[in-house]
C-alpha cells in the first residue's frame, strides 16, 4: 500500500469547465492558467451576467 492510497483528496476530481480536460491543483476548478484566464475574460466582459426582470425596476420606483 502507497502513501497515495492512504491520502483523502481535499476537493473532487472534477474536469475543467473550460475544455473538460483533468483539473490541475494549482488552478482548480480549471486545467491551465489559460483556462482559467479565459474564464475571467468571460466575467469581465459581462458573458455570465444573470438577466433581471423588468417589472423589479418598477416596484422600487412605487416605494
């Protein structure tokens, strides 16, 4: 038996959301600093922006 059987990993494996590629430690959730740096472009730009609804606009003016 390794020392490796004997260690509980502290997150999941899970793949990268960017390319599905295997997640590396150092940049988790993602597999590269590239997809990482990507995914921030993404926030930046305003890609993952959660539509509100109109009618929320209108009741904060009646108040």
């Amino acid at each position: 038996m390794s020392s490796d059987d004997k260690v509980t990993p502290l997150r999941p494996k899970r793949p990268c959301p960017e390319c599905g590629k295997p997640s590396a430690r150092e940049t988790y959730p993602f597999c590269s600093t590239r997809c990482k740096d990507i995914d921030l472009n993404r926030w930046l730009k305003g890609v993952y922006v959660i539509p509100g609804r109109d009618d929320e606009d209108d009741n904060n003016d009646q108040k």
